[in-house]
C-alpha cells in the first residue's frame, strides 16, 4: 500500500504523541495497541441505561464529549467535533459551513458502517428521537454547540431502549442547565474565509429551584463555490423547575432556519437549486426519583416545513415547481428504573410515536398545489408502540450484568423482538472488561413505503445483530486512560431498490427487503492529562466492509493536544482518513476512494475577565480532497473572533 507525504505524517505524529503506543497506526489502515482517547470514562453517563450509571458499570460502549470539547474550535455545530473525538465515528461535509438537504446534502453520518442517511444511526436530545418523519433521517444544521452541555455517543444498537433507528448506535445531545446562581449572559463573535459569519448571544440563569438556558444564534457563508451560499439562525431555550426532593419539571424548545444552495458536481453544475428548511424540536415531561426507583415521563414532538427548488444543469429550462414538505414525530415515553434487591435493578418503559409526512409540489408563481401522479406525492401517518425491560445486576461486586427485551409494534411493518446481553467484568482496579450482544433493527420509512415509484407497502424491518468485545483502563494516578473494542456485526433484510419480475413478464424498480451487511473493526482510544497544562487524546478505528459503503473510512485517526498557560489556550488536531469511499456503485466495482490529512488549530487569549479572543485555521496543510465525489473540500480557512461574558 502507498502513503502519502501527508499520511507519512500523521503515522510519525501519532506514534510520538501516543506514548502506549507501540504499532504504527496507518499500517494495513490499521491501529493495533497505539490506542486513544476516552473522555470522561468514570463519570456518569445516561444514554446507556436511561438512569445515571457510573461509565465503568455499564455494559455497552458510550464516548462522552463534553463542552469544553465541544467549545474547543469555536464550531456552531457539535458534528464535527464528534467525528473527531468518537472512534468510529464520520461526518460528510462539502463546504466550510452548512450541510444542506435533498441532492448534494452532506452532514450524512456513519458509525461502523452504518448511516444516519439511511436512518439506521439515531440522533437524540436529552433522550427524545430526532430525524425527519418521511425520510428517516437526521438533519445536520439543526445541532447546534449552543444547546449541548455534552454529548454521548453509544456505539452499537441502542434498540432495546430507544427503538428504530437505533440499529447502529445513539448520538445522545444532554441539553445545557446552569449550576450557577443568577444570570450569566454571553456573546459571542466570529468571522473569517469566504465571507463567513458566526454570532451567538445567551444566558444561564438559576434563582432557588428554578434553572433556565436561553440562546440564540446566527451564521452565514458564501463557501468556497459559486452558488454554494448558507444561511442559519435559531434559537434554544430551556426551562427546569425543582418542585421538591422527589420531582423536577422540564421543558426544552430550538428551533433552526436555514437557506442553503446546491452548486452541483464540479463535472455537472447546478443553478437555483435552493433549499428553504425550518426544524424545531420541543420536548415536556417529568423527572422523578425515589428510594427504590426513578425515571421520567415526558412527551415529544420534532417537526419540519421543507421548500426545495430542484435546480437546472447548465443550459436547462428553470423550475415551473417546488418541492414541499412537512413532518412531525410526535411521542409519548415513561420509563421507570426499580431498585427493589440489593445490587441489580429493572428498568421498566413504553414508548408511543406517531410519524406523519406530506410531501407535494407547488406552482413556482402561484404557490398552489400541482398534481403529482406516479407516487411523487403522498400524506400518510403511521403509528409504533413498544414496552422494554431491562434488567442490571451486580454479581460478586466485580461483575455486571445486562439482559434487556424490547417488543415493538409498528401499524405497517409488524412487530419485532429486540433482545440484548452484556456483562462486565473488572478483574483489576479501575479496569472492566465488557462483552456484548445485541440486536438492533428499523423499521421502513414513509418514503419507502408511499413515495416516489420504487416504493411499496410490502417491507419488513431492517436487522442487524452486534458482538463486541473490549477493554478499558483508567491507571491510577498517572492521568492515562484508554481502552479498545473488537466488534462484529451482520444484518439482512436491508432495504435497497432492486428489478422484480412482474407476473406479466414485464419488470420494474422496488424496494425490497434484500440487501445484507457484514462489518467487523476495531477501535482504540488514548486519554494522558500529563498535567494542569497539557492534555493529549487520540483514537483510531478499523473497519472492514463486506460491501463497499458511502462515506465509511476504512481507517480513520485523530491525535489532538491541548495547552493551558495563564490567559492562553491553544488546541490542534491532526486527522487521518484513509480508504474513504466517495461514491458507491460503479459497474467495474472500482469505486473510488479518498485519503487525507487535515491540520486544525486554535489560539485563544484572555485579555480581561470578561473578554477572550480567539483565531483558528482549518485544513492547515493546504488539503485537495473530496468527501462526496465531486465536490471538492476548501484548502485552508481561517477565522478569528471575541468571546464576552457579562
């Protein structure tokens, strides 16, 4: 295999910055005991298990990214920095800012071979599905830095607690609440390459038993293409109230806007084709914790208004029509976590959701509604109730175990059985080992079910099952902590559109459950705060493919360093991506395939108490690389800003 100058570097860099390791990572696209960073092993994470648990008892993987992380660079939005910091873990982008929807869209993401595009990875906020009712997917540009005091990220199915969509892991967004009493308002200031703009001003507030978060922000870009413009505003707000030992009340609203371009392939360019998104999420609901149990009760609603203007190839005819919109998930959970015997608990819970989708043309001049025949039109809701048991108990104090069962009915698709196993063992100090198996699944789609000519009601849910094994450590005393997963996952039923026969002799294009997947990998991660100045992460992760997936690096790497001295702060990241497939499908099976290194740094200083300012430089190496085929990355940016604290 060839390396590049750059990949050269980044396989020095990380050996040097990785005193455990002792493998070159980039060598067969594979880190063998280097391993990397795992944030904030011991603390207590939720998004396993639904409750508070200590990260060290839980028998599933969860990388946690908090926000000082995620403030790190300065980004408006936690997807980047998330790519970055979770192995496994990878994000599409096509410009300096703004991911887009429809045709061209990035934002997509893959977790071990798995797609948010696809709906099989699930995005959470604070526990409650996010995605977008037709399609089944994430929406990129709607999570924003300003709303996120940390983020976990479980590898693996999450189905048994969270349901469909969860096939290949949870993005779970813990929205931010103040600690501290009174108000603490900020704003924040930047701008930089390409005509690129970034304000965000907020406050926490916390007055006896009352907390509230409230934020609103602004970003715009021209990026590095013609008709590649983005534009974004939004806002978060969220409100708790402690009514007593026992209960607290909660409620969370955001909501984003954003107008993004689609500039078409660098081969086949694109003009007018404009998307105008809104996306809002609001959430209510109650926490509870007594003696022997605790859990929540809360409803739900994610929402989306979509206008999309198709576009013409250069020397076509424009737009007579656009393509329109709206979507909402509405849902209902309770969960309830029983403490009744010594050293195991029972989380019980049901889960309701109602998904409706319209989708439909309207006249470019009139705005009124045009005929669409052949299923490019359609309105429907579909309805999905579940109940889940999951069952925690500690055996002999050094090991854990984890037996769960989901049964989830959906009105089209039918129902599925989900059950998952986990135990933990620690056979040293501040050390466990976990093995696991789990299954994950999701079910089909509106759009795969109702729209556009290949869809039909005839589709089963998609599965998949997950063994894992891995290893973490955190050393007493020395700053190190780290850890590495072996795991291996097969799925079938996988949707994909196929021929099929017809009785008649004649054939047509559908969607059929046909499709299979075969993924096995490894990850590692590496945490050493060597002192109250320095601390350095790095992770790796491998992954083999038995069908080629878009968007999944075969190997991807990060080694980043952080500097505290006095008033200043500096951060860099250096980020390896090799054997990253472009674009899938090619009749000769030679997809093609992208490999990169990319230098990220930051410089901040305090001036004042209450004024910071701050510059960083992405793509520090002058980059030329694609992540989607045909769309060129930017070589390097730079932006500068203030941070103010009142």
């Amino acid at each position: 295999m060839h390396l590049n100058k750059s990949t050269k570097l980044f396989c020095l860099l990380a050996i040097v910055g990785a005193p455990a390791a002792n493998a070159n990572p980039c060598m067969d696209f594979m880190a063998q005991n280097d391993t990397t960073i795992v944030h904030q092993l011991d603390d207590a994470v939720v998004t396993a298990t639904r409750t508070a648990t200590t990260a060290q008892n839980v028998a599933f993987t969860v990388s946690v990214v908090d926000r000082a992380t995620l403030t790190s660079q300065q980004r408006i939005n936690i997807l980047p920095t998330l790519s970055e910091h979770v192995p496994g873990l990878f994000l599409t982008q096509r410009g300096m800012m703004g991911y887009g929807v429809s045709n061209g869209a990035a934002g997509g993401m893959t977790l071990r071979g798995l797609s948010s595009s696809s709906g099989q990875l699930l995005v959470l906020i604070d526990g409650h599905p996010q995605y977008q009712g037709i399609y089944g997917h994430s929406i990129a540009d709607s999570y924003q830095t300003m709303m996120a005091e940390r983020v976990e990220v479980l590898r693996g199915p999450a189905s048994v607690l969270y349901g469909s969509n969860a096939m290949g892991g949870v993005i779970n967004i813990i929205t931010r609440a103040s600690r501290d009493e009174g108000a603490h308002p900020y704003v924040h200031l930047g701008g930089g390459s390409y005509g690129t703009a970034q304000a965000e001003a907020g406050t926490t507030y916390r007055s006896g038993r009352f907390t509230a978060n409230v934020a609103g922000q602004y970003a715009r870009t021209d990026n590095h293409r013609p008709r590649m413009g983005f534009d974004q505003y939004g806002g978060n707000m969220g409100l708790g109230y402690r009514v007593n030992d026992h209960w607290n009340l909660f409620a969370h609203a955001d909501v984003t806007h954003f107008d993004a371009s689609y500039p078409g392939t660098t081969g086949a360019p694109m003009y007018e084709a404009d998307q105008w998104i809104t996306r809002g999420a609001v959430s209510l609901g109650a926490d509870f914790d007594y003696a022997n149990h605790r859990g929540r009760i809360s409803v739900y609603d994610n929402f989306g208004r979509h206008k999309i203007n198709d576009g013409y190839a250069e020397g076509g005819t424009p737009q007579k029509r656009f393509f329109r919109s709206s979507d909402a998930l509405l849902g209902f959970s309770a969960y309830d976590q029983l403490r009744l015997w010594t050293g195991g608990s029972m989380t019980l819970g049901i889960d309701y959701q109602n998904i409706y989708g319209h989708a439909y043309y309207t006249n470019r001049e009139t705005g009124e509604v045009m005929d669409a025949p052949n299923k490019q039109s359609a309105e429907k809701r579909m309805n999905e109730v579940a109940g889940y048991a999951d069952f925690r108990q500690n055996l002999l104090s050094w090991c854990d175990l984890d037996v769960g069962v989901r049964y989830d009915y959906h009105d089209v698709a039918g129902g599925e059985w989900i059950p998952q196993f986990g135990v933990v063992t620690h056979p040293v100090e501040d050390g466990q080992f976990r093995a696991t198996v789990s299954k994950g699944f999701r079910n089909p789609t509106l759009r795969e079910m109702y729209l556009y000519p290949p869809s039909t009601e005839d589709l089963l849910p998609e599965r998949i099952w997950n063994y894992e094994l891995a290893w973490r450590h955190s050393l007493y005393g020395s700053g190190i902590v780290y850890g590495v997963n072996l795991f291996l996952l097969k799925g079938d039923n996988m949707i994909q559109t196929a021929t099929v026969q017809l009785p008649d002799g004649t054939s047509k294009k559908q969607n059929v459950n046909t499709g299979a997947i075969a993924n096995k990998g490894v990850e590692a991660e590496f945490e050493w705060t060597i002192n109250r100045h320095w601390n350095v992460t790095t992770n790796h992760s491998y992954l083999y493919m038995e069908h080629h997936i878009l968007a999944a690096p075969q190997y991807k790497g990060y080694l980043g360093a952080n500097m505290h001295y006095g008033k200043w702060s500096a951060n860099a990241g250096l980020q390896q991506v090799c054997g990253l497939f472009t674009a899938v499908g090619a009749a000769d099976g030679n997809d093609p395939t992208s490999t990169f290194t990319l230098l990220n740094a930051g410089v901040s200083y305090r001036v004042l108490p209450w004024l910071t300012l701050w510059a960083k430089g992405d793509n520090l190496l002058g980059q030329f690389y694609e992540i989607n085929a045909g769309y060129p990355m930017p070589g390097a940016t730079f932006m500068g800003g203030v941070n103010i604290r009142f």
